[in-house]
C-alpha cells in the first residue's frame, strides 16, 4: 500500500497551490485539482518508488550476490 497525500481546498486554485507544495516536497501528482462536485477540490501526491540498491540489506534468507 502506497502512502497518499491528500489537498483540499475551496477553489481549484487553492488546491492547485497545495499541490505544488506537495511536489516542491520531491512527492509525485496522481490526481490533478478534481471538482469534487459542490464538496470543494481536491488533489493527490504519492511518494515516488524507492528502488533497493544492490548494496542494502535484503534481509534474512535473501541470496547473496
């Protein structure tokens, strides 16, 4: 499960705003500012896929290189 990061605003500019805070952050958009139908706007940041390096610990049982 991916951790979500949630904006809401009033307007689609507020929200827009929030949102590039969030990607300033090194986070990555999923859902652009969305009217989320007379309920205001919201928008959606992810964190970006961390691959492991050949170098980290794969834990116990993994085989070695």
């Amino acid at each position: 499960m991916a951790l979500r990061f949630t904006v809401q605003g009033d307007t689609e500019a507020e929200t827009a705003e929030g949102l590039r805070m969030l990607l300033s952050l090194g986070l990555e958009r999923r859902l652009p500012p969305t009217d989320m139908i007379s309920n205001g706007w919201m928008a959606r940041a992810v964190l970006p896929p961390v691959t492991p390096t050949p170098t980290e610990d794969r834990g116990p049982g993994a085989p070695s290189e």
